[in-house]
C-alpha cells in the first residue's frame, strides 16, 4: 500500500468486507497503546506516514515521533521535523499553475542541461483540481449574473485558455470551469471525499483520510467537514503535485473546548469573529486548533466551517473538527450516497477516528485548552482594518468615533477636530442630491467563502430583507451593493426560499458565483462619490461578509472596512453609516411613520433554520454539481491545444514563459555572504500578502500600467493584478504597490522608496531596476507578523524578482516564510525583543549579513548582520533541514528539476 519501497508497516493492514468488495485499511489503534491520546488531527498526519512510509521520502522514525507527540509537545520546545502527504492539491484559479507549465516547459531545457530528451507524459501524482474566481464589475441590474460572466470571458479568455489546456495535458487534473462558484465552497460542497476508497493492484479497495492542501490560505474551510487541510504557497503545492512530501514541523495541538448554545440572535459569523479575537490574543501562530466539547455538537457543519475557513485570521495553521455523526448527515444532506457514508462510517469506528463530542472518555491530550461559552457570544463586527479587530454591534457607534480621532494605525485615522464634521453632496442618476461623511457606507456586499457556504446566514439576511422590505426599508442607490454567493446551490435555496425578490429590491442582485468583494474586485465606485470622498478627505467604509479588510484591499476609497455577517451587511445598508447605535436609533420608518429598528427586523435563529430545514435539500446538489464539470457555452467552445508542451507566445500580456530557471545548472549555485545590501523598504508591523503583492486593480500611473501602455492596451483593458498572475513583468511591477503601503524610507504613503545612494524617491519597481543595474543586492527590514494573509506565493516571487535576497522581520506569517524558503529567499528573524527600532536602524544602512558556508548551515542558527558598524544577531528562520536544501538549489522549484533530471 505504500508508494515506493516496502512498508515496514504492511502487517498493520486490516480488512472488512461490504457488498462484496474488500476495503483495506491500517489499523492505526494496533501501531501503539499512545495513538487513544493523540489528537485527532495528528492521527490524521500518523495515518499518512504509516501508509506512506518508504524509507525514502517518508522514514519509520516520521511515524514515532508522530506516535511520540504528546512527550515532545507538551514541552513546548518540540523541533521535531516529520514528513506528510497530502491526498489532494486545490489551486484556487491562476495560482501555481504556470509554474506547473514551467516544469512541462523545462523539457526543451532538459536537452541544455544534459537530460533525457524523450517527451515524458506530464501527471499530478496528487488529486489536483483548479477552480476560478471571478473578476467583476457589479451591476445593480436583474441580469447582472450574465453580463459580468460575460465580461469574465472576455477579459479572461487567455488564461482560461491556458488552464483548459493545463487539464488535457495533465494527467489526475480536475478543471471546476469559471462562473461555477468559490473553490472552498466547492471543495465543501462537492469534491471532499472525508475518506478516500482507491483501487489498490489486487481488486480491493484502499480507504484513508482525505487531507488536503490549497494554493488559498482559506482551504482551511475544509477542517469543518473533518477533512485536514490548510494553505500553501503555490511553489510549496507544486513540489506536491510533482510527488515532493511536506516538510513540516510536528506542531502543537490547543484544545478549544466549546460548551452552551448560541443565543437566538447570534449568528456563526459573531462567534467566528469572537473566536478570532479570542485565538489572535492566545497567540496560536504554526500550531493545529483542535475543537471539542458538547458545544461542538450544536454546531451544523456550515457552522463549524465558518469557524474552520476564519483560521489564517486567528493564525493557526488549522482549525480542526474531528468527524461526528454531524458530518456524516451533511454528507448525506449534499448527495453524497448512502453507500459511501456507511463505508466511511465502519472506517472512522475501525480506526478510532469517529467522534461524539458528548463523550469526556474520547478527549484526547492536547497541549494546552481553552474554553468558550457560546451563550456570551455578542452580535459583532470587525474592523475597521483588520479582522480579529472585533467590536460589538452594541459599541460600534463610540468605537468608530474614537478610530477617527485615534492616531493614524489599525484603529485610527487621525481626523483632526476641524475635519470630523466634513461632508460633501453630489448628484445622482434619479437627479437628487446626495450628502456622505465620515462613516457612511458605501459599499456593501455579501460575499466570500466564509459566509456564502452557511444557509444559516444566507437565509437569515434573505429574511431580513423581506422583514426590511414588508416595512417600508430601502437602500441609498449610491450605496454599491452584491450579492456573490460560493455555489449555485446557494441561489436555488434562495430562490426555494422565495427570499431573492426582497434580497434584489434592496439591490443585493446576484452578480456572479466567485471572490469578489473580499479580495477587492468590486468594481469601481461612480465618479461622483469618489470625488466627494477624495475632496473632503473622508473615512467612508465598506461593509461585508467577508473574511479580510486590510487597508487598500477591499476598495481604494473605502478607508474602513467591516467584516460583518450577511444580515448586518444589509443592516448597515439600510442604515446608510456604521456609527449608528441599532438599539436607540432607528433604521427609518414604516408606511405609518413608525420607527422600525433592527430588532424589528431581526429573524431568530429558529425561524432561520426551520426554512433551513425545508428548503436545503440533497436534490438541490445533485442538480448543481451534476453539471459543474460542463461549464458555460463559452467554456465548452474554447479551443484549446492538444500538445503536451504549452505554445508560448511572445506578445502575450496574460501569459509569458516566467525567468525563473534562467542561467540554472545541474551543479548547486555557490552561496556566500550578502555584502554591501541595500534595503528596498523599510516597514512596520502586519504587513499582509495584499501589501507585499496586491490581487486588485492595476493604477493608472503605476509600473504596470506603464508597461501595459507600451503593448497598446488602454486602462479599459488592464484588468487586475490577479488575473495577469501568469506575467512575470506585470507582477514584478505590481510587487508592493499597495496604495496604503506604509514604507519609512518613503515620504508619504503608497508603492514609493528612497534609491539611497543618489537621494532619489522613485516607484519601488523603478527603484529595484536601479540597483540591479548597480549590481547592488537588496533586503527589507519590516515588523511583525510579515506576510500575514492570503497564501499569495507572488508575494515571494515578486520579490525574488526585484532582486531581495533576504527578509529581517521580528517574526513572519507561517506560509510566507515557507514561500521565501521556496523562492531562496532568506527569512531572518530578530531576536526576541529586539527589531528595528530598538537597534537603532534606519533603513539607510549599507547590510552585511554573513552566512556561513552551505555545508555549515543548520536550522534556526544565529546569523550576524552588520549596518554601518552596528552589529546584531538574527535567528535563520530556515526551520528544516528541507528548507536548507531548497535554499542550497536556489528554491524549491530549482529542487525539483534537479531531482527530475537525476
């Protein structure tokens, strides 16, 4: 049953029969009396060393030291490196493909470097499946759906192109075509299989654990369904598709008991930003959060997945629900057949990895617990710039008052006094005239995985806006609202339902099945209220159900940003502002002239899910996904090569054959010291992925434009960021050029730097150009928490590309270091306590770090660096001894082509 090699573990296998067929599985209770006691993720990760176990990539001590968590965990000190397969690999849209071409594409340069020439036929070993979202401009219009579809096409074609053809010549490669929903929807939805049934050679079936990793930081959804799996950069997932295990330190477990019942007025999204505040101040950074406790049980699944798909926010690696019986109803609830689930139901019971939360005697050892009770947890929202930034509905009025004032950071934007009453007036369309001011809303969107996946929440603001609609309640229309749900299975409820009519004459049409609003793709604003908020300087916000709001990511006019369920997302709709108090002020009036506040409009959970119960039913799965592989008639006609190796083509502005296998050898590059660096930028706390490598519009007057302009294409046609992800020149352009991006070195904020030796501020790209033609090698000198959000694997490419050898952080995001790792890319740390400001650094300095020789390089050593005379010590974040080997090779992609041509 393993792989490669023989399976020392090979006696462990066990069987049982159903309907004739013999399912094989390892019995893991056998292994060891300690497997009871480990947590229920980790049995996940014993189970894949022990089928996996070759004594190649996979050794037997992999499997001891995972037998053996507890002692070294429970120390807090465990540096124990382990290796893990996953069984399927998620690309969300664009990311990790091209470099999977780049591997098809290295064998014209195999010939160069002295390899075999034969063709070989490219294979994903893991399941691979590349799902789209979708880049939009939203209409308030009944057929806004087609209409942006149509525009997806049309901008898209290209790309979409070349992932159609990336189907056909991959082998185990499953395209979801555009238009058909979020990938982590999906993936919940549709394609999870809990326990996977292969063929094995002797007729029999094999069952183990489905895990998982995705190119998203979000594949984290999938830990509600019981299914392990958490994000990766896209240069990480494309070693795994090649057959390369993860490197992974084995991590601690925090035991998050959960008891009581939500209120009837609490949704999942109030107790998910509760748990994310929660977890955030616990600190839980590279360790699993394992959920437990007869809380759990009152949970539905689109509840716990909620909490699941939250976790890059909180910071874990995973936030895991063990499989009850809950699970194996919504497995059934979304047509999985009867069959199947009974297998997986006698596999779970066999091996121990079935629970009942009601149950103390199945509590496994965890590092450490905590314990939320879910009867406190409050009507909230988040923001106004990040999202374990909770606020209670109830304080939302005193507390965006005091972010105006407050100085400029996550909770302030330094109005002055003069300024907080500032206002302005435009005219509309309908030919009145409108006033907005600080903390009036003027985007407000339903969307994201985090919460278009609940039919609770989903259904609850479809009540809500029939409960709005029968009083009386409109919405502004200058006010730019959506409606973009995960699957198409959500609009059927909806309309079962018979909510959609009240969700639309509020202006929440569906506009299109995908990311949108959440990774900053709402479309502009009308001119006029862009004008009136930039003239007046005002803090005006955005609302939604989303799951980020860092500064610049959601709308470059929307300074305040809050996360917020589905129905409060319509609340504050109708509200107009978020400094309103719901409690004593009203959201308008009744036919009658009667005040109707927000607890008038307000469904209960109970009526949420007696709806619920009527109208999600399997029939409404079986009918989407029957059909989700077809696609559109657009995606079905799209003609599309049938060779193996991708026909580049020299004009494209989509698609170019990236440079980062140029001048390699099969020989090792020689490493040394940095000497003489110069730092690109120079940055404070909490800089995200969105600053690092932004997904959204591409400015006018920005690098990228320019470069664009040169090929002929108007702004018209500029796209995003994200959808030219497979253009290394544009991504090389737009590496930090985040409108908010707060660089020290730099005047004023935006995507600017300081070319220190002539004095000269200059477009960051413009800057890096210079000092690559000056031979200079650079590095950045940033905070904490660097590179938190989206596992954007462009956000270490980019900076490979500008020439950054190495990063000093105070501390790193965990699959951002790992994608610096993989483009070599040195993460240094400074010691606890320590950082830039406390040693004095100005980012001016002239950088020597001296690192020792290849073969002397260990793990978390010390590393010395000097800036003009003042010297410190670091902390080599390479964590693993895999890290210093895709290091040595100049990446992991650099790796993996050695390793193929040995």
């Amino acid at each position: 049953m393993s792989s490669s090699g023989a399976n020392p573990f090979s006696h462990f296998e066990e069987s049982f029969t159903q309907d004739g067929n013999v399912y094989k599985y390892f019995d893991l209770p056998k292994i060891d009396n300690k497997y009871d006691s480990l947590p229920f993720s980790i049995r996940i990760l014993l189970e894949s060393a022990v089928r996996n176990c070759d004594n190649f990539q996979v050794l037997e001590r992999d499997v001891k030291s995972i037998l053996d968590w507890t002692p070294a965990l429970r120390q807090g000190t465990s540096d124990v490196e382990v290796s893990f397969k996953p069984a399927r690999v998620i690309l969300q849209d664009f990311t990790g493909v091209p470099a999977v071409v780049d591997f098809a594409a290295m064998r014209d340069a195999v010939l160069d470097l002295g390899g075999n020439p034969e063709k070989i036929n490219p294979i994903c070993p893991a399941d691979l499946v590349v799902d789209h979202s979708v880049q939009v401009d939203f209409a308030r219009v009944s057929d806004a759906l087609a209409k942006n579809q149509s525009l997806e096409f049309e901008r898209n074609k290209e790309r979409f192109t070349f992932l159609k053809w990336g189907a056909r010549a991959f082998n185990n490669m499953l395209i979801v075509p555009p238009g058909s929903g979020i990938v982590h929807q999906v993936n919940l939805e549709y394609l999870a299989r809990v326990v996977f049934e292969n063929d094995a050679t002797d007729g029999s079936k094999i069952l183990y654990p489905d895990s998982v990793v995705g190119t998203d930081s979000h594949t984290t959804m999938i830990n509600g369904l019981g299914v392990l799996g958490w994000g990766v950069g896209g240069i990480e997932a494309e070693a795994v598709m090649l057959g390369q295990s993860i490197s992974m330190l084995l991590p601690e477990v925090i035991g998050y008991k959960l008891v009581g019942k939500l209120g009837p007025l609490a949704t999942s999204t109030d107790l998910v930003l509760t748990i994310t505040k929660h977890l955030r101040q616990l600190g839980v950074v590279g360790k699993f959060v394992e959920f437990y406790g007869p809380g759990v049980a009152e949970l539905s699944i689109a509840d716990r997945a909620t909490i699941s798909n939250m976790c890059p926010e909180y910071g874990a690696t995973v936030g895991y629900f063990p499989i009850d019986e809950n699970t194996l109803s919504y497995m059934r609830q979304t047509n999985r057949s009867e069959k199947k689930i009974d297998i997986i139901r006698e596999y779970l019971k066999a091996t121990r990895q079935l629970r009942d939360y009601s149950l103390e005697d199945q509590n496994p050892t965890y590092t450490e617990t905590v314990t939320l009770d879910l009867s406190t947890v409050v009507t909230s929202v988040s923001g106004p710039k990040r999202p374990h930034d909770r606020v209670s509905v109830s304080s939302m009025f005193e507390d965006f008052k005091s972010c105006l004032t407050s100085p400029v950071g996550f909770k302030g934007f330094a109005i002055s006094p003069d300024a907080l009453a500032a206002s302005g007036e435009f005219q509309w369309d309908d030919g009145k005239t409108y006033k907005i001011r600080h903390g009036s809303v003027v985007i407000a969107a339903i969307t994201s995985c985090t919460n278009t996946s609940n039919p609770s929440v989903m259904l609850g603001a479809g009540l809500l806006a029939k409960n709005a609609v029968e009083k009386g309640l409109s919405i502004l229309p200058y006010i730019k609202t959506s409606l973009s749900p995960g699957s198409g299975v959500v609009t059927y409820y909806l309309k079962e339902s018979g909510v959609i009519p009240y969700l639309e004459q509020l202006g929440f049409d569906i506009v299109g099945y995908g990311c949108m609003t959440c990774i900053g793709n709402s479309g502009p604003l009308e001119e006029n209220v862009v004008n009136t908020i930039e003239k007046n300087g005002l803090v005006c916000c955005g609302v939604l159900s989303g799951n980020r709001n860092f500064e610049g990511r959601i709308h470059p006019n929307t300074r305040a940003n809050y996360l917020a369920s589905p129905l409060l997302v319509i609340a504050y709709a109708i509200a107009g502002r978020v400094d309103i108090d719901f409690e004593t002020q009203p959201l308008g009036v009744d036919g009658s002239g009667k005040s109707v506040f927000l607890r008038d409009i307000w469904p209960t959970r109970s009526q949420i899910h007696e709806v619920e119960r009527k109208h999600v039913i399997p029939a409404m799965f079986q009918e989407v996904y029957s059909k989700i592989e077809l696609g559109s008639e657009d995606w079905q006609t799209l003609e599309v090569s049938d060779s193996n190796l991708y026909p580049w083509s020299g004009t494209s502005t989509y698609i170019k054959r990236p440079p980062f296998f140029e001048g390699m050898t099969r020989q090792l590059p020689k490493l040394g010291s940095i000497e003489r660096a110069r730092c690109l930028l120079f940055l404070g706390d909490s800089v995200t992925t969105d600053h690092i490598s932004p997904a959204g519009s591409i400015a006018r007057n920005s690098p990228a434009a320019r470069y664009l302009a040169e090929r002929n294409l108007t702004p018209r046609d500029f796209n995003s960021y994200g959808s030219r992800r497979g253009n290394d020149a544009v991504m090389a352009r737009g590496t930090f050029a985040n409108i908010r991006l707060v660089n020290k070195l730099a005047s004023k904020t935006g995507p600017r730097t300081v070319h220190i030796p002539s004095q000269q501020e200059m477009d960051i790209f413009d800057a890096a150009d210079r000092y690559r033609d000056e031979g200079t090698p650079l590095v950045l000198v940033v905070g904490k928490d660097y590179g938190s959000g989206s596992s954007r694997d462009w956000a270490a490419k980019g900076p490979f590309l500008l020439g950054i050898k190495a990063v000093i952080a105070e501390s790193y995001e965990r699959i951002h270091r790992s994608n610096l790792v993989g483009m070599g890319i040195i993460p240094l740390q400074f010691l606890p306590g320590q950082g830039a400001e406390s040693l004095n650094l100005t980012g001016r300095e002239l950088y020597n770090i001296a690192l020792p020789e290849s073969d002397e390089l260990k793990p978390g050593q010390r590393v010395q660096v000097e800036a003009d005379g003042n010297v410190f010590e670091t902390t080599l974040r390479f964590d693993t001894e895999v890290d210093i080997t895709y290091y040595k090779n100049g990446g992991i992609l650099n790796y993996m082509i050695r390793k193929m041509l040995d």
